[in-house]
C-alpha cells in the first residue's frame, strides 16, 4: 500500500477540524465571540508554527495545541 507523502502542499487538509476545536476551547476559557477567538488563535506563535508543515504541531492533538496557546 503506497501511502501519501505530508507536504507543505498537502498538510493543511488535515488542520481545520483542529483549529476549530481550539477556537472552541478558546472561546469557552475567555468568552467572547467565535470571531474573536479565532482572531487570538491564528494571532498566535502556535498558529504561525501550525501553518508549517516543517514544525509537525500539525501531529499535535487540538487539547495540546490549547495547551501551547495558553503558555504563550
């Protein structure tokens, strides 16, 4: 079984469920608004490293994301 390659072309198929996910759990800690949780989330140094395929945050779980956003 040929299984496909992870490349910066191709990883962001596997992100929006997870950013989702942590805009929900950023909204339900702060409050406020989805658009306003989203705002933090993609101003966020965890967000930039998502964007990159190269990091592999993209293997971290939404929890672990949250997790990373809220050290920052």
């Amino acid at each position: 079984m040929n299984v496909p390659e992870i490349t910066q072309d191709n990883f962001r198929i596997l992100i929006p469920g997870k950013i989702a996910r942590v805009v929900s759990l950023i909204q339900e800690k702060d409050g406020g608004t989805v658009i306003e949780a989203m705002l933090k989330f993609y101003n966020s140094k965890i967000y930039s490293l998502l964007e990159q395929e190269r990091t592999k945050t993209w293997y971290m779980s939404a929890l672990q994301l949250f997790q990373e956003y809220q050290q920052e």
